[in-house]
C-alpha cells in the first residue's frame, strides 16, 4: 500500500537498547533522564501511550499508569520490550507509525515521548497526532535534541561547525537525526494546543572525558541541580518538557479503543485479526503485537 508520509526511521532488528544503553557507556544519561521524568510525570492516571517505546527502558518509569500502551514502528523493539515486562492487561503492544496513530480520539489522559521527536521529518504532524488521541487535560511528556546546545554553540563560533544552532529549522545532522531550536519546538507545541508546564535541561555534562573522570554519581547530582535551570535557558543537549493537552477533546467513550489508521473508522479489537468495517484493511496480531503498520500492507 502506497502511503503519502514522511519517512520513518526504521529501528527493525536493531540491537539499540544493547549496544547504544546497556554496553554502551549511558549510565549518567539513563539517570538523568530517570531524574526528569520522575519530577515531570504525575503521580498516576489511568492509560498512558508511550510513543517511540523501544525496547521499553522507560516503562517501568510509568508504573502509576493503569494501563500503558507501548508504540513503536519496529516489532522487533517491541519483542523485546515484551520480554522484559511480560504479558498483562497493564501493557499493549503496538506496531504503528506515529503518523498514522491507531485510537480513538481523546484515549490517553497521559503519555511521553523520549528521544523519539529526533526522528521526525515533520515534527509538526508528529504533534499534532499524539494532540488528537489525547484528552483535554492529558500530561505529555516531550524530550528533544537541543540545536541551541553549548557545545554546538562552541563549535560554531569557532567555526567547526557549519550550520547555526541559533537559526529556527531542524537540522538534519544525521539521516533522519534532527536537532530543533526550543523556540520552534514551543511555537509547534502551542500550534498543537499544549501548554507547556514545565521545561528541564538534561545531560549537561554528555561529554566522553567528563564521564570518564568525574564520578557518576556528582555527575548525575549536578545535572540533577542544572536540570532546574531549564526554565530560564537551554543550553544542554535534551530538554524535557511537562505539556498540558488543552482545547476542547472528551474522553473517549468506554469501550472504544482503536481506530482504523488508515480511514478513521472504529475499529472492533478482535484479535488476531482487526477488520476495518469500512476501507476493509486487515491489521494482524502476533505474539502479543498489534500491527497497524500501513506500509506493511500489500498495494
Ligand atoms: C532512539 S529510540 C528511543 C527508544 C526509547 N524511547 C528510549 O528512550 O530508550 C527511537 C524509537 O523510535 C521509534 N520510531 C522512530 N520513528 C517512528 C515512527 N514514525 N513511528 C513509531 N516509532 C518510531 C524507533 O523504532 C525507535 O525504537
């Protein structure tokens, strides 16, 4: 099937969660970023989305959550999420695009996204997609790469870098790797009606020498003291952001759960195979994992 989106970046059969946390020397950033989300996220709620999940290092974060949804493109992230947390009415596994969002408007009163946004060619569509399954008063919890960084601000004044980290456009620094001004983000944000709550800078110090000689645990104790300035400048390399989901959207009603990514249609969950009573498109689920995927399907 031929979809007009933005392309993804396509994390089937990577050994990611491995090879870039586990072996790849991100003790300090895997802290941090635990020290964030503990100061952003709400005590609890009732179904969390979690958007780009991986392998799931951040599930465990979301524990207050009744229920929380765990979405990536990549089945084999998800396998192995899968295997970490098990199976349970508390999680679901869903294979999709962040295009093209599965549920019913008004679904989620919670969810995050971590080092996803980077990702995104359009970052706006992005937004707006995660706005529409989201309930009027829903907590989303956004992380994004930093363009306005100290050290691309560093490099750039001496001239070891060519693009301006103060200049609004993403950068593509890497296929499908994109660095965003704050300011844009704000402004897309506001466009997708979030208010944004709070800001926090994170990993100041991601710098090899400084975790090579500075002890973890000062390093995660003063970024965990920098991560508060954050609601006066940015200058680390991710920033988190608490925003609340504003506008005019009502809960979806009880029952209903997914929608057809392709014509909107409510979707029956009826498993191994959802069928979409309208456009007639077919959405396997194996081993656990729903697939919404619609470049998955035959033309
Ligand atoms: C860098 S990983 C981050 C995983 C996890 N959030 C973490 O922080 O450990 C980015 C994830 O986003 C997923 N992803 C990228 N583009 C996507 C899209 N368009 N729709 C759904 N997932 C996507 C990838 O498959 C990958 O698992």
């Amino acid at each position: 099937m031929n979809v007009d989106t933005p392309p993804v970046c396509n994390y089937e059969g990577s050994d990611y969660q491995q090879s870039f946390w586990e072996k790849g020397g991100r003790a300090y950033e895997d802290a941090v970023e635990a020290i964030a989300l503990r100061r952003l996220l709400p005590k609890g709620g009732a179904r969390m989305l979690e958007l780009g999940a991986g392998a799931g290092r951040n599930t465990h974060r979301y524990e207050g959550y009744e229920q929380i949804v765990l979405l990536d493109y990549s089945t084999t992230q998800l396998q192995q999420a899968r295997e970490r947390l098990g199976d349970s009415p508390k999680y679901k596994y869903i294979a999709a695009d962040i295009y093209h969002l599965p549920f019913v408007s008004g679904l989620f009163d919670g969810a995050t996204m971590i080092r996803t946004l980077h990702h995104m060619a359009d970052a706006r569509a992005a937004l707006d997609q995660v706005r529409s399954v989201l309930q009027t008063g829903a907590i989303f919890i956004l992380e994004y790469a930093n363009k306005r960084n100290l050290k691309s601000i560093l490099r750039y004044t001496f001239h070891r870098q060519a693009w301006n980290p103060f200049s609004p456009e993403p950068i593509e620094f890497a296929d499908l790797n994109f660095d965003f001004h704050p300011l844009t983000v704000r402004a897309w944000l506001g466009l997708s009606k979030f208010a944004i709550q709070r800001t926090l800078t994170v990993s100041h110090f991601r710098v090899g020498f400084l975790k090579k000689i500075v002890p973890l645990k000062l390093l995660v104790w003063m970024d965990q003291v920098l991560q508060l300035t954050g609601e006066w400048w940015q200058l680390s390399p991710s920033i988190f952001l608490r925003t609340k989901a504003i506008g005019d959207t009502p809960a979806a009603q009880a029952g209903q759960f997914f929608k057809c990514p392709s014509c909107g249609a409510p979707l029956e969950d009826t498993p191994p195979q959802l069928v979409c009573s309208q456009c007639g498109l077919r959405f396997p689920v194996a081993n656990g994992i729903y697939d919404f995927r619609l470049s998955e399907k035959q033309s």
